[in-house]
C-alpha cells in the first residue's frame, strides 16, 4: 500500500509542479534575480533569412514579399528558399519573388537549413516558416539582442490568429510565451518558436535532421556557454490550426520528434544547477504529462476506499475527462494534447521518427 501511495503521490507532484508551481517559480525567480540581454537598436549585421519548404506553392510569395518588405538594409538582408524537392511551383515562385532558391534532395526540414547555412556567409542567419508573415520590424528586434557577446540564439514571438486575422492565442499559448519570458530573463529559454528564431552563424549547430530546431538549439547554446533568448518584440503570425483535434495531429508530429531529442539528445549534460532545472521542469516532466496522468488515473482507482483524498482526486480526474468529451474549450485542448504526448511516445518508440514532413492541415 505504500508504494501505491508513492506511485500516486510521485506523478500529482509532478504534474503539479511543471504546469503550475514550477512557472510561479520561473516568475518570482526572474523578478529577483532578472539577467538583461544588452540590446542595441543600433545593430545591423549582415542576415540571411532562411525558409525551408517543401511544396508551398500557395503561399511562398507572399512570404518572399514579405520578407522583402522588412525594415532592414536591403544590402546587408538575403532571402533564401531552400527547397526539400519540392514537387510543385514552390521553386520557381520563390526564385520569381526575389528569392534565392537551393534545391535540395528530399531530406527534410533540418537538412534543408543546414546546407542553407552552408551555403551562405552572413553574420546571422534567421529562420521562419513558409506560411509565417513578420512584422516589418521583427527581423530588427530579433538582431539588436546578438550586440550582446553572451547571445548565441533568439527566437521571437510566435502568434496565432483566424481566417479573418484575428489574434486567436489562447489561455495555453499565453501561458507559454510568458513562461518562455521568465525564462530568458533568469537565462536561456527551454524552447524555441519555429516561424521565427535566429543564431549568430559561429554559434550554428548542425543536428540530427530528425530532432528540429525548437528544442534542440537553446540546450546546445548553454552546454557551449551562450545564452538563448526571447524577444517578445519581434512578432511573426501565422494561421491557427482549424480546430483541437487539427491541432491534436499536429502536436503528436511535433512530440515524436521532442522524444527523440529527450531520450537521444544529451539535453541534461554540462548544463548549470538552474537551466538543468528548467530543461527537467519544463520539456521533460511537461512531455511525460501524459504518462504521469494515466499512472494517477490508474493508482487513484486503486487507492479508492482508503481515504477521502484519493474519492476527490478521482472526481478531479473524471471531471477533466467528462468536461473534456463535453467539449469544453480548455478541458479538451488540455486532455488532447496531454494524449497527443503518449501517441507521440508510443510511435517514437514503436517507429523512430521521420526526418521529412509534410504541412499542418489547415494552416496556409
């Protein structure tokens, strides 16, 4: 009975920590002991700005017009497409658009922004996304923190907005990016957002193609004694996912890939007291929600009759599920992307993960 209440107790606190205690932790921790960025307006390196793609024939002009259309010198800014084989017009769209175009052989996302890197020479390189838009200012925020030797990485605002471009962040997304602020402000953030993000070109790292950027280059700046930052000023926007269950699908693609890196990554090595703390809190136990959930649920049942708690706890439980099969907005967000973590689990380690991609449903 004891190592029933352990293996009860155990998974509660975990989940209670990474999804509640640990970000009021983030928060009071920042408040006190705040570590600025040196940022400097005045900065303006020489940036080439990469989008991979793979058959974006919808929308890579507009992204090429876009990104034209920045807010930065003309003569120190490159565009460059780097295509994944694509099988469409992307190619000839971007190059009609203004962008240099590289064409790879089929390898995937990752492998597309490595030879990208490769093959150009500026001082930064930045990366963003095929059906992103950004602010005419985002690449000029994003840039001012690299005048601070210690910044090796930042990555911008990511928001999500409908049809009719209406904002559409969500309690979740809110919640995220405000923790993501602590967290830069106390050091180096757990986790980048893909549509926008960029690395000082010597502090580049080429990475196993199945991993992706988002997660893995912010541990890589700190184990090489860098700093990885969020910019809350530099925004990008993009179209939301449709509905839960779209985004569902998208996350258990997104969280095969976040296993891979936890369990083949090296993410918790060389890394000081406090990061190694906010890497455990916030991708580990926050990727093993789902696991920690379905150990609760199954050692509540069976603790049920010894003790008024674990009758309490069991209807917390019942009520999330209930409210979540009613349709309840943050109930079912919260239950299908919790699910989305185990799916992911399970096909990471029934499967492995693929290097290549094919587009979210619903988001050009």
């Amino acid at each position: 009975m004891d190592a029933l209440k352990i293996a009860f107790w155990a998974p509660l606190g975990a989940l209670m920590w990474t999804h509640v205690a640990y970000p009021l932790a983030a928060r009071a921790l920042a408040t006190a002991r705040s570590r600025p960025v040196r940022t400097d307006d005045a900065y303006r390196p020489t940036v080439s700005v990469i989008v991979a793609a793979y058959n974006e024939e919808p929308v890579i002009e507009r992204r090429v017009a876009n990104l034209r259309a920045l807010d930065y010198p003309a003569e120190k800014l490159e565009i460059v497409v780097s295509s994944d084989a694509s099988s469409d017009r992307t190619d000839e769209l971007a190059a009609a658009a203004g962008a240099r175009v590289i064409r790879n052989a089929r390898g995937g996302k990752v492998a597309a922004q490595d030879r990208a890197v490769r093959e150009t020479t500026s001082v930064v390189v930045a990366f963003s996304d095929a059906n992103a838009t950004w602010a005419p200012d985002a690449l000029r925020k994003l840039v001012r923190n690299f005048a601070d030797p210690d910044v090796g990485y930042v990555t911008g605002r990511a928001n999500l907005q409908t049809d009719d471009g209406r904002n559409k962040e969500g309690l979740y997304w809110r919640y995220e990016l405000a923790l993501r602020a602590d967290e830069s402000r106390l050091h180096s953030v757990t986790g980048g957002n893909g549509p926008i993000y960029a690395v000082r070109r010597e502090d580049y790292v080429e990475v196993d193609p199945r991993f992706g950027h988002d997660l893995s280059l912010p541990y890589l700046m700190v184990q090489r004694g860098r700093r990885a930052v969020y910019e809350p000023e530099a925004n990008s926007y993009e179209k939301a996912t449709p509905t839960n269950e779209d985004e569902y699908r998208r996350k258990v693609r997104m969280f095969e890939h976040c296993w891979a890196i936890v369990a083949e990554g090296k993410m918790l090595r060389r890394l000081r007291p406090l990061y190694l703390l906010e890497v455990f809190s916030h991708r580990h136990l926050r990727y093993s929600s789902g696991v920690l959930h379905l150990v609760l649920l199954g050692t509540n049942v069976a603790l049920l009759g010894h003790g008024t708690i674990y009758a309490v706890t069991l209807g917390f439980q019942l009520g999330l599920l209930l409210a979540a099969l009613a349709g309840v907005g943050i109930a079912r967000y919260y239950v299908l992307v919790t699910w989305a973590t185990t799916v992911a689990l399970w096909n990471y380690l029934r499967r492995g993960v693929p290097t290549t991609w094919d587009v979210a449903e619903g988001t050009r």
